[in-house]
C-alpha cells in the first residue's frame, strides 16, 4: 500500500482506495488514466528512438557506399 495524492484536492489517501475520503474523486480511474498516457508517451518515445536509429544506420551505410565507390 502507498500514499498517493488526491488530484482533486491534494490530501494524502491510499491508492487503494477507490475515491478520495475528503473530495470523492475516484482514484483508481484517474491512477489507470495516469498509467496509460505514461505507458503511450514511452511507447511514443521508442518510437522515436527507433526511427532516430534507422535514420543512423541509413546515414551511416551510405557514408560507407560513399567512401567505397570514392576511393
Ligand atoms: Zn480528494
């Protein structure tokens, strides 16, 4: 069991509760919103770093074309 703050009104209650004692914001839905746009900014990271990546290799594979058709 952990502490959490209540994001109505910023009370400290357990996240096992299913709505805040003081204000009756339901914590569970608002904890599974906060999970799931957390987990899709990750998901939209990886998905930059993977294109980043890509970006890289193509770079990098060129440059070595480069150098061989060059020299
Ligand atoms: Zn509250």
């Amino acid at each position: 069991m952990a502490l959490i703050n209540c994001i109505d009104c910023s009370k400290n209650i357990s996240d096992k509760a299913h709505t805040c004692p003081e204000c009756g914001c339901p914590i569970q839905h608002t904890l599974a919103e906060i999970k799931k746009a957390k987990e899709k900014k990750e998901k939209n990271k990886l998905a930059e770093l993977d294109a980043l990546k890509q970006f890289l290799y193509f770079t990098i594979g060129f440059m070595i074309l480069y150098y061989l058709f060059i020299y």
